[in-house]
C-alpha cells in the first residue's frame, strides 16, 4: 500500500487528535505514491541525496529544514503561553516570558537560507516533508502521563528515575539530568514544557517558578540559561530537568513511524529515530 505526502502528515495529526498543520511542519516536494521512506530527526541536503541515491521515495524528517516552516516558525511559540497559562502564570507575564525568544526565532527565520534543501529536493524530484509539533506533543503527553502517575511525595529523583526507563532515552548516550535541584527535593507541581517549538530558556522557567510550580521540565537548554537558573533558585526547592534532545523527539517520532508502518510504509530511521528501535 502507498500514501501520499499528505496522507502522512494527516496521520501525523490524527495521533493528536489535531486539524491543522502546525506551522511549523510542511511538505516541501510532495508525492503521490510513497511506500519508502528515509526518516530521522534532521535530514538535509546530504541525506537528500542519498535517499535519491538509493531509491527512497521519501524524505521524512522532524526538524522544519526550510520553507514556511523554518521562516513562519514563531507561531508555534503560542504553545508556551497556553502551557504557561495552564499553570497559573497570568497571561501577561507568559508573553513577556516569551517575547525575546519569538523576536530571536522571527530573525533567525528571516535571516535563513530557507531554500537550500527544499531547492535541493526539488532539484532532485526527491519528495520531501518535515513533522514537528505533533510528534513533539505524543512525547509531552508521555512525560505528562509519567509525571501524573507518581505519587504526591515523589521526589525528583523518583521522577527522573523513571524517565530514564522510556526505550528511548534508556538507549540514548545522553542521560536525564537534573540542572536545577537536588534528587530528594519533592517533585510537586510539574509543568511539562515540550512541543511548543523550543524550550523557554531562563525567562519561561522563572514565570513557572514565580508562579507555583515546583519542577520544570525540558528536553534541552542552554548553559548561559542554566546558569542563571542556578544563580536565581540554587538556594531554594525549585527543579529543571532535561531530558535530552533527540532522545525526547525520538520518542514521538517512533510511535509517529510506527503508525505509518502500519499502514504499510517501509521506514527505514537514521539521524535519531534509530533511537530505542
């Protein structure tokens, strides 16, 4: 059985239950009959070529690598403030939190070369696509549950423990840290802060911690961001977590091949979704 381009991006959706493509995912050269596919987490122009090489009928990857998806990114960044808003972080609070990342993401989307792998794909006449958010949002949904299931008294490290025990970031070389706290801090409220484009840095973790919530999670940061996280909440019960990148995204991304197997797609992963396979 084959599938179309947008037939895979529907299924994408449909694991979430959402309508509309997120903005930050997209058919770049779209198919009508795929029953191949090279998939992983970043898949450019190298791997383009490759897959044209080798007779793939499709080149699936999770990070937007061009197009409306890489410049047209920021609107995604709306997913921080509902998830901030969700915890009590009053509204006016959360934009300002998430302004100076929607201004760094609106530049570096207008400043991109977002042609150069869509124009290689093209090129090629090698279909091309990219899932994002959605893949994403099966992952957070999975910390989510992890995060519910604990009992009120867990601590951190409970909770860091068991995150380590998903396939893939049990796998993964990289491991689940803990950037703020201490592994017998109570775990208390936990705010869940993945599939909304990127993660929030400094500014989106202190508006979650000035307003109730005990433990932070993300799947990456930075370390000038880490640092001031230290500096400001070293002394007090206050916790980030990371749990790593690909990782994180993998997980998504393999229930994501999963279901497209299902329905009868050959998946072939790399570049991260070889991850917990």
């Amino acid at each position: 059985m084959s599938l179309s381009t947008e037939e895979i991006m529907e299924i994408s959706l449909d694991l979430v239950g959402w309508d509309e493509v997120p903005a930050d995912s997209g058919i770049h050269v779209s198919a009508d009959d795929v029953e191949t596919a090279l998939v992983g987490i970043d898949l450019e122009s190298p791997e383009i070529q490759l897959a044209e090489r080798e007779g793939y009928d499709l080149v699936l990857a999770h990070h937007p690598p061009g197009g409306d998806p890489r410049v047209n990114f920021a609107p995604v960044l709306d997913k921080q403030v509902e998830f901030m808003t969700a915890h009590g972080v009053p509204e006016e609070r959360a934009e300002e939190a998430v302004a100076s990342l929607r201004s760094r993401m609106k530049h570096a989307g207008h400043s991109a070369n977002y042609r150069h792998d869509p124009s290689i794909a093209e090129h090629l006449d090698q279909p091309y696509m990219n899932a994002h958010l959605a893949p994403d949002e099966i992952g957070r949904r999975r910390f989510r549950e992890i995060a519910d299931g604990l009992d009120d008294d867990a601590s951190v490290g409970q909770f860091a423990d068991v995150l380590g025990e998903i396939p893939e970031i049990e796998e993964a070389i990289t491991n689940v840290e803990l950037r703020l706290g201490e592994r017998a801090n109570g775990l208390g409220e936990v705010a869940i802060h993945h599939a909304a484009g990127t993660n929030g840095g400094s500014e989106v973790a202190r508006a979650y911690f000035d307003n109730g919530v005990d433990t932070v999670l993300y799947i990456h940061i930075g370390a000038g961001d880490t640092a001031t996280l230290q500096e400001e909440y070293g002394d007090t019960e206050k916790n980030l977590i990371v749990t790593g990148h690909i990782a994180s995204d993998a997980i998504g991304m393999n229930e994501f091949i999963d279901a497209l197997e299902a329905e009868g797609l050959e998946c072939d992963t790399v570049s991260g979704c070889d991850i917990g396979r």
